[in-house]
C-alpha cells in the first residue's frame, strides 16, 4: 500500500505545434489539470467526480504515470514518482473500456505481464489460483474463454482479475461499471467493495455516478475545469458544499438557487426578495458570520435542497421556515414513493422532492410549502463561496 500526494500538478494538451512564442502556445492549450493538490491516505479508496471533461481521467493517467505533469509532482509514500514509468510504479488499472487483449483467453490476459517477465509456470499458476479465489464462484470457468465470447460484466471481473494478479500497491479504476446495466452494476460494485475491504489497497476510483462513488468511496474530490474544488466525505461535501458548484453539482435533483439579498432592519437580518414580498428573518446564530463577510445590503445566493422543501403542515411558523405558495409546473414520481415536484412561485422555479403523505398535489394545483430555513445555505454572490453552510 501507497499513500499518494500531488503537489501544484499542471497538465495541459497542446492543439497543435505551431511556431509561436512559448506564452502564446500555453494561452491556446487545453488545461486539463489545474495546480493540482491532493492527499491520499495509505489504504484509502477516494472517489473523483465532476463533469464530463473535468479533469479526472488525466488525474488518474498522471497518477498511473500515462501521462507526464508539465509542472508540479507526484509522490507515492513520499518518494518522488513524478518521472517514473508506469511499470515502476507498481499500479494496477482497470480502464472504462478493460483493454483486454483479443487475441488471448482470460487466463493469458492475466498471465501476460508475468509471462514477459519470465516468471516460472508454478509461480503463474499460484498468483491465478489466488486471484480465482478472491474472485468467487465463476470466475475460473471465464479463464479458458476468449474476450470476444463475455459478456460486459464478465470482461470486467477479468479486468479486475489482472488487476489483483499484479499485487498492487495502488488500485486506479476509471469508470469501470460505466458500460454494466442497472443491477449488473449494483452486484460488481458490491464485488469491488469487498475486495477493497480485503486488500485494503490505496484506490482511486474516477466515476460519474455519484451513488457509486458514496458506496466505494472513503472521501470523494470534486472537480471542475481541471480543478479540485473539494475533497471530504460525502456528509462533509453534501451539508457543508465550499462553493455553489459543489452545492449544485452533489445531490440529485440539484440544489434550488434563488438570488436574493440581505438587510438590516432594526437591528434584525432578512432575506429578501426585492421583486417580490419575499422577506426571510434570518437565524440568529448566523447574523455575526454574515456581518464578518461584509454581505449586509448585498445580493446573495440562497441554496435549498429540494428534499428540505414540504408541503405545509400545521404549526410551522414563519419564523423558522421560508413559507410559500407555488403552482405545480409539473410532477415526476418515483419507484420509492416520491415525487419530483417542479414549482413556480413568482418567477422563481424550483424542485421539490416530497415523501407520500396521503397524496402527491396534481399538476397546476397552488400549494403552499415549506422549508426550514435553518437547513439554507448562503454563498457570496460575487465569489459564490459558502458563507452559510
């Protein structure tokens, strides 16, 4: 096992060589990592996720060495990996697309890297027989077939398989269940996790679905534009977002974004929307936090998660929730007895996702609804940092 650190890594991709000023040609390249900085821990699983483009399979080909850092370094347990080639690093990959070789049957694409080390055949025979073992019930009736005739879930559990064979010091996967159906995806993520559970190997697991990356995952990083824009549990980067990406992007439906601003009025602090009648008392405890930001007579952002957002029960007050009536636009329901609820209310659109409570309101029904101001987020309009979260 190897802990990992990046330290300041830039990567760009050149469009082409042109005969131009070295300033000009970095102006005009693609940056695909951003100074980047990373820790992970010895035996740590983390997950990357970000859009598509992001970033994050040049992360992993730089990390595995596929890919050279232009600026910056790489360290595996403190030793500087930044110019070593990838069969020194000692990594195992699993790819989105599995790179088995066609021409061989399971068994020789696990055997192959031994092979052309010159291992001798018993020590061969004993690595693939503890590789079958970890792989469970089925996987040694695959080793004689040749990639053509598997299936997608099978050529994967081979690409784990040469994977594991290599007793890695580190694991990097890049969307390896991308190309699984629904339910052959929840078995082999299920298959992963123990095996990461038995091996405990320092992983990197590149993915685009968030619930994989909260099943497998220790702590999950969040990229944009080449960037790593937060890195911390999935509780730590969901209640407690840095910035309105991370809020916007973690969850699903996303967060609803309102542009508001805040005031003073007698020495008390509203959230108001100065088109409409909009007018939110905020929490006490959040009024020295908002004066140290110098956001008092600013505009804001105002996050809420559709899941804090309920029809209108008796009791609520509107000191303590944000109470408003809103049309129902439209109405999504889903297999565990919820429904997505699009509303507008004023010009402002939202998402609200509600549990059955005897009944879903119809489309173009007007409800009233409620949400505990509390669970809010504020971020800096300008800079759309967190301020409140």
């Amino acid at each position: 096992m190897s802990s990992i650190r990046l330290e300041g890594v830039v990567k760009r991709y050149y469009k082409e060589k042109l005969f131009i000023s070295e300033k000009n040609r970095k102006a005009s390249a693609i940056l695909a990592l951003d100074h980047v900085y990373l820790d992970i821990k010895e035996g740590e699983t983390l997950g990357v996720i970000g859009p598509t483009g992001c970033g994050k399979t040049t992360l992993l080909k730089v990390i595995a060495g596929l890919e050279r850092a232009e600026e910056g370094k790489v360290f595996f347990d403190e030793k500087d990996v930044t110019r070593l080639k990838p069969r020194e690093r000692n990594i195992g990959m699993v790819f989105q697309t599995y790179a088995l070789y066609p021409h061989m049957i399971a068994r020789e694409n696990l055997a192959f890297p031994f092979r052309i080390r010159r291992w001798p055949e018993p020590m061969i025979d004993e690595r693939i027989e503890f590789t079958a073992q970890t792989l469970g019930v089925g996987f040694r009736e695959l080793l004689g077939r040749m990639p053509r005739t598997l299936s997608q879930g099978q050529k994967q559990r081979v690409a784990l398989g040469r994977c594991i064979i290599r007793n890695p010091s580190v694991f990097l996967l890049d969307e390896p269940l991308s190309s699984l159906d629904a339910k052959l995806r929840i078995k082999t993520r299920t298959e992963i996790k123990k095996i990461l559970r038995k091996f405990s190997i320092t992983t990197v697991y590149v993915t685009h679905d968030q619930s994989e990356a909260v099943a497998l995952a220790d702590r999950i990083a969040v990229m944009r534009e080449g960037r790593i824009e937060q890195v911390g549990t999935f509780e730590e980067i969901y209640n407690h977002p840095a910035n309105v990406f991370v809020a916007g992007f973690v969850g699903n439906p996303s967060m609803n974004f309102l542009h508001f601003g805040l005031v003073e009025e007698a020495g008390k602090f509203f959230i108001v929307d100065p088109l409409s009648y909009i007018k939110i008392p905020v929490p006490s405890e959040w009024e020295e936090k908002l004066k140290e930001k110098d956001l008092v007579g600013k505009d804001i952002i105002f996050g809420m998660r559709p899941e804090d957002i309920k029809v209108r029960e008796r009791g609520e007050s509107p000191g303590d929730y944000f109470i408003f009536k809103a049309r129902v636009e439209d109405r999504e329901l889903t297999v565990d007895n919820k429904a997505h609820l699009f509303l507008k209310f004023d010009y402002n659109r939202l998402i609200a996702t509600v549990e059955d409570c005897g009944f879903f309101p119809e489309v173009g029904e007007e409800v009233e609804f409620s949400f505990p101001v509390r669970k809010g987020k504020i971020f800096n309009r300008e800079t759309e940092l967190a301020v409140i979260s």
